[in-house]
C-alpha cells in the first residue's frame, strides 16, 4: 500500500504537447556565480496557472514489481490535486490531495486510505506537504531557496547548491545555465540510510511557462528501491475542473506504518 500510494502522489503534477525543446546548457568549471544568481533565476521561471488537466504514462519499478499505467490528473493550483489511475483503459484506483489531507482508494483488494503527509513523509525519506509535492513536479525545488544558506560548486557540467542548514537532511540542489532550470534535486538522510533523488532530463516551452517533459523518481530506504520514470502527454490550462471523490461502500480503511 505505502507504495501504490506514493506511486499515486508522483502521478499527480505535470504534462504536456508538442513544443520547443529546450536545450542543455553546460556550465564550464570556472564560471561559479553566487548561490542568489542561481536562485534568483531559477525562480524567474514564471509557473502562472489556475488549473491544469494532464494525461501522463508512468513506469513504476521496485525489487519484486513493474507496472506501466497512464494517469488523469486535475489539479487546482494551490488547492487541490487529483489523480485517476488507468490500466488498459479501466480506471484502478483515484486519489484526491489538499495542503491538509491525502485520500486515496483503489479498486484492487477494495481499499481505501484516509489521513495526512507523516507516512508518506517516512517512506519518501523527506518531511512533505501539499506544496512540496506540487513544487517537486513542476520543476521547482522542494523548498523555498530564499530560506536557505548554500555553497556554490560546478559538478557535472551543472551548477551546485549543496545546503549548509543544520539537521538531519543533506540536500542538493542541480541547474542548468541558461533559465537556470533544475535538473536535479536530492535529500539524504545518511543517518536513516534514506535518499530521494528526482532528476529532469529535459524541459518544453509552453507560451511563458517552462515545464519538464519528463522527470525519474528514485527512492531508497535501507535495502528498498523504488524507481518511477514518468513522460508528460498532453496539458490543458484554465479549463474549468472538477474533483469529485467518495469511497466506494465496502471498502476496507487502512493504515500506513509509521514505525
């Protein structure tokens, strides 16, 4: 359960058609600029919407499962997310988050999952919320960069922020040159022996937005790997949307363990 539902959550951002691909630029070795450069750009990346309806395909791979699914996902800016899982056409499972709450059912044992961010938190190896999954998806770091003290290096041909905050969370911070996109964000919890990485390979131009075209999940804790590639299809913006959501009767509640 804890992985269909994390699943769930990573299907829930961002899609797209056919326009511009941006190109990679590199950073040469030498040119280090300051951490505020770096963040000011990044955040210069307009992401001006007030609903989006995305239809995605996703790739969910651990230790013992594969499964390819495609997805309808509706989402209120800022308010509410939801998700309808597909296989082969049929609808297998539909989910709704909020800033408060995750809720989420799937037709396959009759289960159904009421409650808020901690458990998805513990097994994604990050404290989340609403708008840090929503900030992930869309290209965005998972926390405000303005809030942060970092150090600046170039490693891979990208610029590196690599956090400097006190606690248990190492994070790093990975952009391209030109629009200063992320191409890469990671948490470790070496005490935990917990990482999560996300990386974007490439992004589209959508009149002034900028979105990844597709982006690759990978999560550790201890032994346990989970690795979900998903490729955006199509996007529409500003249409009116609806979220309706109730839980089938007979559905049995169940619970994350939070150990």
């Amino acid at each position: 359960m804890k992985k269909q539902l994390a699943f769930l959550l990573v299907m829930v951002l961002v899609s797209c058609k056919s326009k511009a691909i941006l190109a990679d630029s590199t950073v040469n070795a030498s040119n280090t600029i300051s951490a505020e450069k770096i963040i000011e750009g990044h955040y210069n990346n307009k992401m001006e919407f007030s609903t989006v309806n995305i239809k995605a395909g996703a790739r969910y791979e651990d230790e013992k499962n594969t499964q390819n699914v495609s997805a309808e996902i509706r989402i209120k800016k800022d308010e509410k997310i939801m998700v309808i899982i597909r296989v082969l056409g049929i609808t297998m499972a539909k989910g709704l988050i909020t800033p408060t709450s995750v809720q989420y059912y799937e037709k396959i044992g009759n289960k159904y999952f009421e409650g808020d961010y901690a458990g998805l938190s513990q097994w994604l190896g990050t404290d989340l919320d609403f708008h840090k999954v929503q900030n992930m998806f869309l290209g965005k770091a998972f926390d405000d960069l303005h809030k942060g003290k970092f150090a600046v290096s170039v490693m891979e041909k990208m610029y590196k922020l690599q956090s400097k905050n006190e606690g248990n969370d190492d994070k790093s911070y990975f952009f391209e040159s030109d629009n200063f996109l992320m191409k890469r964000q990671e948490i470790n919890q070496p005490s935990l022996d917990r990482t999560l990485q996300v990386a974007y390979p490439e992004y589209k131009r959508y009149d002034e937005k900028i979105l990844p075209l597709s982006l690759t999940i990978d999560a550790r804790q201890n032994e346990n790997k989970t690795n979900i590639n998903i490729e955006y299809k199509n996007i529409i913006f500003n249409e009116d949307l609806s979220f309706p959501y109730s839980v089938p009767e007979g559905y049995e509640r169940i619970y994350i363990d939070q150990k």
